[in-house]
C-alpha cells in the first residue's frame, strides 16, 4: 500500500493539500494494479498463429510462450491461432482459434487450496479447461461462464463452445453442472448454479453434450455430433486424458513441440490426467421444457422457437405466449399410489396482455403453491401474479392421468395444464391462463419441485 505523509503549514495549507491530493489519486490506481498483477494464473506454454493479451488495464499486447497469465487478462485468438497455458495449481487451460477468453478471478495458495476462487469468461470460440489442484480442492468456488451459461465442475477434463446463440459442452473427464444464466444464477457467483434447471454431464456419457439455446432457461443433453471439437479442432497433439494416472505431464519439453508437420513429427503426445472417483449414474432428462415462443416487446431477447421446444419432444400444452413440452425419460415414470406432494415454485415466466391496448406486460408469481394427492390422482394450484398495476388470481383444481399430465376441470378459473415427474415425481411444470376484468389475459409457465 502506497503510503503518503501530508505536511501543512501557514498560508499554503491550501496549496499543499491538493498536491498531495494529486499524488495520492496518482499513486493508488497504480498500487492497484500492481496488486492485481500480483495474481498469476499460469503461464504460456505454447502459441501457434498470432493471438493477444489485452491486460486488466486495456494494454494490448501478442501472446508469447513463457508469458504469465494475470488475473484480469483477455485472451484473443486469430483464426490459425491456440494458445495453451499451464495453470499454477498444474492444470491446463487451452485457448482454440477466433475466441475470446477472460481471467475473471483467479486466487490459488498451494498452502490452502480449499480457499480458491476462480472464474473464466469464454465470450466467444472454444476453450477447454482440466481441472488442477485449486480447482478440485475449492469445486464450490470455480466458476466457467459464457454469455449465457454457468458451467461448474465435479473435478473436471471439459471443453466449452461459445456462439452467440448456443452454448455447448463436452466432457472428457468426471463431471460438470450447466445451468442458464438469469432467475438466480448470477454471472459474479462462484461454484455450479444447482436448482431443478440445472443438468450434469459425465465423461461415462461419451455420445452427449449439454446444450443451452438463447432465451432458454433449461439446458439439454443433446448428441455429441455438434461437439466444441467440430467446431474449433484441437491442434495436432494437444493433450487428452486417458484414464486415472497421478500427475498432469506438461513439462515444458513436450508441450514445446506441439503443431508441429509431418517432415517434423512430433514426439507422443503428453497426457493430461485427472485423478477422480467413479462418477455417479447418469442423471434422468428434467421432466421437461418450457419456453416463450410469443415477444412481448421489440427486441426481445426472451423469445424461442415453438419448433426448437418440441424437437425431440411431446407437447404438452401451448398458448398464446408459451409452450411446453415433456422429455423423453430412460427411466420410466412410476407414479405414487398414493400420499401428497407440496411442490414449490422454482421458475416462473409470465405475461398480462391488455386486449383493449394490445399492451404487454411480464409478470412477477407470489404466494405460489402446488399440491398433488396421488392416491386420488388430483391437484390443486394456485398463486398471485402482477405486472405494473394490474394484479390477478391464478388457481384451479384438477384431475392427474396415470402418465402424469395435468388438466384443469371444465369451468375453472384458469387454464392449468401440465405434467408431474422425475423421480419419485419431483418434478412438475405446467402452463396457465386466464382472462378477468373483461380486458385482461394472464399467461405463464411455472416450474416446481417438492
């Protein structure tokens, strides 16, 4: 810390305050950044093509193999361009061509590693991570975003691919946590964005990926054919894991010959490897998806495509703004015989549409509540919604078929229709509208859980 003494004297108290003034505003950003620069995540093992560092401060600069990688730093990639960077606690960061990374946080004490805290950006292109000894000793505190999705670690090999409307992720090793950014997962935060949203994939599930589409808040496990790796190759010999060994091989020797041609081979590639317990058991599909497919306003970033809901999918309701529809499960549902599930509401989407103004307002849901008796196969529902001014009742009973849909009874006050599953049906989600007051209409999708 920069320390200054302030002598004032006589008639030029005045004059010798605001010098002093000036060399302490003078003084501390650069006290500032020195200690920012202070947090060093890694350092540049190799380079192909021309890439750039652009410094927390704004200083561009080409990437060179034996740099440091600073807290703070953006990394840029040209199209012919990687960038590989051992990490400090020994794991390994890869930067694929025409991408865009960003150091967020990155604080590692090999003397307490439980005590990390590190977060990446990718804003566009291809990275992959392996997880090193911070990242496995302070999983709750690692952190991968995109623009549009969190991305936690179970102690991990995995490879993230940024575009503008899609976010998609590969497993090479143990696990990761995706979630949707927005309705409590915040981009600042630290460690996985867990909730009923949220969807796991391991390494065990070699033909998938986790998929989050813009303006959806549910990620999906889709086919690896559209994995990071098509879109951005790895260069020749970049590291793969290949089973439980004891150290992650990036000697400087080996990763030096990275790329290189044919009349100069290579020598074998290292091994990057990830010491980790057996993961557990593929998790089962949420019980489905729900989405706006109707704007409410110009430029809304909210809105999807009905068609992009229902691929793969069954529908189960549609209305004037949203659409539902269920996954398809591995594992067959088997309703209770009985008993009463209480749900609570996790997620709520909602609109009020003045039909005399053609105005459209999103909605806020308040005093939610949900409640299934699966021995006489009915449910009962209901909640407050507002927008603005304009308040409504949302409620209505109804009748639960043995696949686990929902339907309001004829005459009720809303329009309920849903499903109920997951397991041991924890999971439900349905779709509600109503029109009162003569002029208003409520719509909505809600997600709960018990």
């Amino acid at each position: 810390m920069v320390g200054l003494r302030v002598i004032l004297s006589g008639m030029n108290t005045s004059l010798h305050l605001v010098t002093c003034l000036s060399v302490l505003a003078a003084a501390l950003p650069l006290a500032a950044a020195a200690q920012a620069a202070s947090y060093v995540g890694g350092e540049v093992m190799f380079v192909s093509g021309q890439a750039q560092r652009i410094s927390a401060g704004g200083a561009p600069g080409p990437v060179a193999k034996g740099m440091q990688l600073l807290e703070g730093d953006r990394i840029k990639t040209q199209a012919d361009s990687h960038v590989y960077v051992r990490l400090r606690d020994g794991g390994l960061l890869v930067v694929r061509p025409a991408s865009e990374l960003n150091v967020d946080l990155w604080r590692f004490d090999p003397a307490q590693p439980k005590a990390s805290r590190i977060r990446y950006t990718l804003d566009n292109g291809v990275a992959r991570h392996v997880s090193g000894e911070a990242a496995k000793a302070a999983r709750e505190n690692f952190r991968f975003n995109t623009p549009m999705a969190a991305i936690g670690v179970r102690g991990t090999d995995f490879t993230v691919l940024a575009d503008p409307g899609v976010t998609r992720v590969s497993v090479q090793s143990g696990g990761v946590v995706v979630n949707s950014l927005g309705h409590g997962c915040r981009a600042e935060g630290l460690g996985p964005c867990e909730g009923v949203s949220a969807v796991e994939l391991y390494a065990t599930a070699k033909d998938k990926l986790v998929q989050v589409r813009l303006g959806e808040r549910q990620p999906e496990l889709i086919d690896a054919a559209q994995s990071p790796d098509r879109a951005r190759p790895a260069v020749a010999g970049e590291p793969v894991a290949q089973g439980p060994m004891n150290e992650l091989d990036l000697s400087e020797s080996r990763v030096t010959d990275l790329g290189q041609t044919e009349d100069q081979p290579a020598p074998p590639p290292p091994v990057v490897v990830v010491v980790e317990p057996p993961p557990p058991a593929k998790p089962d599909l949420p019980v489905g998806v729900w989405g706006r497919w109707a704007a409410i306003a110009k430029d809304d970033a909210g809105v999807v495509k009905a068609q992009d809901v229902l691929d793969g999918r069954s529908m189960v309701a549609i209305n004037r703004f949203y659409v539902l529809a269920a996954n398809k499960s591995s594992t067959p549902l088997e309703m209770p015989g009985a008993g009463v599930g209480n749900f609570s509401l996790t997620a709520h989407d909602g609109v009020i549409h003045d039909r005399v103004t053609g105005s459209k307002l999103a909605s806020t849901a308040s005093n939610a509540a949900l409640k299934i008796d699966f021995g006489s196969r009915r449910f009962e529902t209901s909640m407050n919604v507002k927008a603005g001014d304009i308040t409504a009742s949302i409620g209505a009973k109804g009748a639960v078929d043995a696949d686990g849909r929902f339907a309001s009874d004829p005459f009720a006050p809303s329009s309920i229709k849903g499903l109920v599953g997951g397991k041991q049906a924890s999971e439900a989600m349905y779709l509600y509208q109503r029109s009162f007051n003569g002029r208003f209409e409520a719509s909505g999708a809600t997600s709960w859980a018990k």
